[in-house]
C-alpha cells in the first residue's frame, strides 16, 4: 500500500480555535469522535475553558497551527475573519462557522485569502448536512418550484441563554441564523438575485427573497420570543408538488467531519466553501442596509 493510500485512510489532524458553548457542546466531541478526524489540539482565549475540552492546550496560534492540517473555528464572526486569514496563510484547511465574518468586507478580505492560497474550505451550515435536508431538497428539484417560506423563532437572545453573545445581542437574528435560512431557501428555488428586508433585527426581520429563475420566497427570523416557540419550517410549493422540511433528530456532525476529512485530502473545495459563505454575507449585508436606512 502506498504512502497515499495510507495518508488517505490516517484521520485528519484538527485543531480547534475557541473553547465557548458550542466548541463544547459540537466542534470539539465531533472532531475528538473520530473516525475521520483527531482534535490535535485547542488554542483559546480562556486558557481554563479549552483544558475543559480533552485535548492540549496551546498557548500560541502559531504552536497550534505546527500541530494539524486544518483548523476548525468556533469564534465570534469578526474573530474567525482575522484568525482564519492567519490558517490560510499557514497553509491550514478551514472548517469555518457562519457567518463567515462579522463585516462584508472581512468576509472578502477571508474569502480573497481563501482563494489567493489555494487552501480547503467548508462551512459549518448544520442544517445542509441532514438527511432530512437532503431528502427534503431532492424532492424541491422535482416539483419544478415557484415559492416558498421559512421560519426561524427562538428566545435565544433572551435570559441566561448560553448562546446570547454580545455578537448576537448586537446584530440579532438576521446574522446568526439568517445564513442558515438563506443558504437553504437558495438551495432549494434557485440562487438568489434580489432581497427586501423589513422589521427589526433584534426582536422580528422579514426578509421576501427573489430567486433565479422567477421563484419568490419569505422568511421570518426572530431569537427573542419569550415562551414556547415552534420548531424552525421550511416549506416550498412548485408546479407539480410541494416539499416540506419536517423536524428530524438527524444529527449532522457525523456528516460534516466525513465531509471535512474529505475535502482535506482530496483539496480544493466544497459545495458549502468559503466563497458560499461570503455570497450569503452579501445578501445579510443588503438586507441589514435596508433595515438600517
């Protein structure tokens, strides 16, 4: 058996860039479970919070870096533009969070880095990584699609929520689960070519999107309901049928790191890569204009 071969089979050594909620509660078990990728190590800002995470703990990016293939971000969005242009630069594979940045320009700046070095990427859109998902855009490719809608409501931005961050709480829920809706509404009626935005991005945003091809789709994003709140729905209507996202269990980390591990050893990049990432940074950039002006 050749080196080749062997190195494709060897999981993929990933290094983790923050120790918060969600590197906790996802990066770090996704990567640690292996069989396609090993945490070789954390780097964080909070020395104490990344020894909680099981793997070394490293006091410099830069030792880190020495220390895997590819780096995987769990930062707030303006930190992972900055950190992620140093991996690229190093030569690591990016496994990156949405947003991609905290700005439209960082987002370029990332995503014009990504391209000049030539490294691997993937976003982490969890939604896209289900076998619900796929199976529900598989039938919206049938029934010819002219319209859709979806709906994302949580009370995220309330109380003691772990995942109310002062980025969250600043930008509200346009930036932080519109990229998941808009990737998903784009996937399923065709690209997006046009967004018109209205409400208030820190309690209720309607966003009516125009899709290549004619199609014509509506979301309601809103993380600061109080009480019980629906599950996230996504519903798409065509000329011979209609797709429905039902709630699954389906969990997609299994699928993101064989996909991470993946695109690392084969390069280049990944349907959900860096350049998918700045596109949907685009369409929230228009969209927060709009509800600014």
């Amino acid at each position: 058996m050749n080196d080749d071969i062997i190195a494709a089979m060897e999981p993929v050594a990933v290094g983790l860039v923050g120790a918060g909620p969600w590197a906790e509660m996802a990066h770090a078990p996704m990567l640690a479970k292996g069989p396609h990728t090993r945490l070789a190590g954390v780097w964080a800002r909070r020395p104490e919070a990344a020894a909680r995470l099981g793997a070394p703990v490293f006091e410099r990016l830069e030792e880190l870096f020495d220390a895997c293939e590819a780096v995987a971000f769990s930062v707030p969005p303006a930190v992972q533009a900055e950190l992620a242009v140093r991996a690229a630069r190093a030569g690591k594979a990016l496994l990156l969070e949405k947003p991609l940045a905290g700005s439209l320009e960082a987002a370029r700046r990332l995503a014009g880095v990504v391209a000049e070095t030539g490294v691997a990427t993937q976003m982490m859109l969890t939604l896209r990584y289900t076998a619900a998902t796929r199976a529900f855009l598989d039938r919206c490719a049938e029934i010819e699609p002219f319209g859709g809608h979806a709906a994302t409501v949580s009370g995220v931005l309330l109380g003691d929520h772990p995942f109310a961050t002062p980025w969250r709480l600043e930008r509200g829920a346009l930036l932080d689960v519109g990229p998941h809706v808009i990737d998903l509404l784009d996937a399923a009626l065709g690209p997006v070519t046009g967004v018109r935005a209205h409400g208030d991005p820190l309690r209720w945003t309607g966003l009516l999107l125009e899709h290549e091809g004619g199609a014509v789709s509506e979301a309601s994003l809103c993380l600061a309901a109080a009480g019980d709140t629906p599950p996230s729905s996504f519903a798409v209507y065509g000329r011979t049928g209609s797709a429905v996202l039902r709630p699954a269990d389906d969990d997609p980390f299994e699928a993101v790191a064989a996909e991470f591990a993946e695109t690392v050893r084969r390069g280049g990049g990944h349907p959900l890569d860096a350049a998918r990432g700045l596109r949907l940074q685009e369409i929230i950039a228009e969209a927060e204009s709009q509800l600014a002006s």
